[in-house]
C-alpha cells in the first residue's frame, strides 16, 4: 500500500499545472495596497505569479497598450527570420494617414523595420503600427486576425482586439489588466524588445526628427525595462510597466488612471511592493541529476531531467533553500521519456515551498529475447 500511494503522488506531481499557475489568485487585494486607478495587477514575470489585483478581469479599451501585441508580432517575426531589422518598410496612404501618437509618415516614405519598432515602442507612433501591420499581413485586417489568435493562445479569455493602433474605441476593442499582464509577459521574454522600449531619448531621419519615451518611468524608475503606455479620452490613462532587480522582473498594470502622473505613481507602488517583499526560489539544486539505473533495457541507465517550474516565487528576501531529491533505486524498462522516477522536494526554514517531479530525460526501450539471450551467453562464457 505504501508503494501505490508513493506512486499516486509521483503521478500527481507530474500533472501539467501541478506549479502554481499564473492565474492563482492573488497573495494581496486592493485593502493591502493603495492604487488610485480602478483596475490593476502586479505579477512576476518569471514564474506568472499574480501578486497583487483590483478588479483585474473587468473589460476595458487600452487605447496604445494595444501595441503590446503588435509589437509581440513583429518581434516573434524578426526572431523567426521571417522578417529583418534592416529590411525596408513603404508607408502606404492609409499608415500615412493617422493621427494621434505618430510620426508623420509621408505616403511612400521608407524606414527600416528597426527604425519601425523604435518609433512604435518609444514614442507609441500609430502610423508606424499600421504601416508594419500591412508590412506583416498584407492589411491591418489580417494582421488584427493574427492578434486575436495570438491572445487566445496565451489565454487571454477577456480580450478582443479590433485595430493594431488602439487609437479607437469601437466598443469591441478592450482587454483587462490581467490579459495586458499576460501579453506583456510574453513580450518581454524576447530580450530583443527592451533595446527599444528602455530608450529614453533618440531621432529618426538621420537626427531629423527626435523622439522621447512616453513612459517617463524609464528615466525615473531604478530598474525599468519598459513597456508601454496608454491615453485616449475614453480610456484615460494606462499603462504596462516592467522593472528589473537582481534577476527578479515585474510587470505591473494600471488601466484608466485619472492623470499620468497618477498612473505612474501606481506602477512605481505595485512595483515597489513586489522587489521588497518577494524572491525568487530556484527549484533546481546546483550538482546536476545523478542517473538511475535500467534494469532490462537496452541501456544501463537513464539520464534525468526536472518537471515543472525553474523557480517560485516566495515571500522575504536572502533565504537559502533546502533540496531533498528521492529516486528510484533502479527501473524496468520499457522507459519513455517523461516518465516519473522521483522528485525534489524544496524548503525553505523547513517550510516545503515546492515538490518538483523528477523525469526520465530519454526513452530506454527493453532489451528484446536475442539481447537477453546474448547477455546471458555472454555471462556464462565470463565465469
């Protein structure tokens, strides 16, 4: 009985999700922080821990965090191959022709892809969204399409996006703080983008034409790595923003705050609350995995690897962690890879923090008749 309930467990700790998802409810509410804004969140980029939330699934217009997306798009893009930062883009009439934020493309000018994106992260230009939303997809119709395919595989159950710009609101274009906090995690995992959404001050046009970052917390916040604002009259201010420290990285979302300077002074609390109450607790000890012997296979062993998360997020700071790793003493083949052969179990002051399943890193298949039949052979003919 104590065998099949040690392997209940282990088949347990093997289910996809068993880590704390990124949609657990939050640790702190509204009464645990004050935010002026109505809707907002804070979560960790590294393990998709929600820390904080306030109203953070009601539906609402993003105005330009819209470009949240767009830019995962064209990132996604350049890191494919399919498209260059060097390459050049022709602004047509109707990118030419928008208003708001932008940078006043003329119909027919060129710009390189890397100029494109510097304009859209810095200074939110609708023009250049739209001109490489038609580079992309051929029309900003089709490029919406893959905007909203793209957020239904992140989960983004509440968003629904209408134009590349978010600069209208046709009332069905609205996301939430916590769909923007998703689509912002997944912007940020590509490195490539906080070349551009962490510059302060830079031109266009061979130093024609200067640009400052709308996201004044660039300059201010120790630690910002971006991401991106938002204003129309009917969606007040908003914004998606990003902040690093000793490898631990925030994403913190406001969502029709009444003045810039409210909102950024929402970011910068929610921001403050994670670096100083929160860690980082690896899930993986430093020696690598041992192997586990095969018994009946056509290898001896089996090589290990970890299940689950790399990390979880823990409260308090400078706290060193605990590793107990349980494996089978040996295994019968046939192996596949995934299968469940111990685990790791991490504490922290004797608290368990995380039990991470311990997975066959290879398949090992069993050893057929003529290979036991020559390993015997081979056992007689060595007394």
């Amino acid at each position: 009985m104590k065998k099949l309930f040690a392997m209940i467990l282990l088949f347990v700790f093997c289910l996809p999700g068993f880590c704390v998802p990124a949609s657990a409810e939050a640790w702190l509410k509204d009464d645990d922080v004050a935010i002026a804004a109505p809707s907002a969140v804070l979560m960790e980029k590294e393990t998709g821990r929600l820390v904080y939330e306030k109203n953070s699934h009601e539906r609402l217009f993003p105005a330009s965090v819209t470009k949240v997306m767009t830019l995962l798009l064209i990132v996604e893009d350049i890191e494919s191959g399919k498209i260059q930062l060097t390459d050049t883009v022709t602004a047509s009439e109707r990118a030419a022709s928008f208003g708001g934020s932008c940078v006043y493309l003329e119909v027919g000018e060129q710009m390189s892809v890397s100029d494109m994106l510097k304009c859209i992260a810095v200074v939110s230009a609708n023009d250049c969204a739209v001109a490489m939303a038609e580079h992309l997809s051929g029309n900003e119709s089709l490029f919406v399409d893959r905007m909203n395919k793209r957020a239904e595989e992140l989960g983004m159950k509440d968003s629904h996006f209408t134009n590349c710009s978010g600069l209208f609101d046709d009332g069905d274009h609205y996301t939430t703080a916590y769909d923007v906090a998703l689509m912002s995690r997944e912007l940020i995992r590509h490195d490539i983008i906080k070349d551009f959404t962490t510059i302060w001050m830079d031109s266009i046009r061979g130093g024609e034409f200067e640009l400052s970052n709308t996201n004044k917390l660039v300059n201010r916040y120790p630690g910002c790595t971006g991401l991106k604002t938002g204003y129309t009259s009917s969606a007040m201010y908003c914004l998606s923003a990003t902040a690093e420290r000793d490898g631990v990285e925030y994403i913190a979302v406001v969502m029709h705050g009444e003045s810039s300077e409210s909102r950024n002074r929402d970011a910068q609390t929610l921001l403050d609350v994670g670096f100083a109450n929160y860690s980082l607790c690896p899930l993986r000890m430093e020696q690598p995995l041992p192997e586990v012997k095969v018994e009946l296979g056509r290898a001896d062993r089996v090589t290990l690897q970890y299940g689950g998360e790399a990390y979880a997020l823990i409260e308090g700071k400078g706290q060193t962690p605990e590793y107990e790793l349980s494996l089978c003493k040996s295994i019968q083949a046939p192996i596949r890879s995934g299968d469940t052969l111990g685990e790791l179990t991490v504490r922290i002051n004797g608290q368990v923090v995380e039990t991470v399943p311990i997975q066959a890193a290879e398949d090992v298949e069993r050893v057929g008749f003529f290979g036991l039949f020559k390993r015997l052979g081979g056992s007689l003919f060595a007394l």
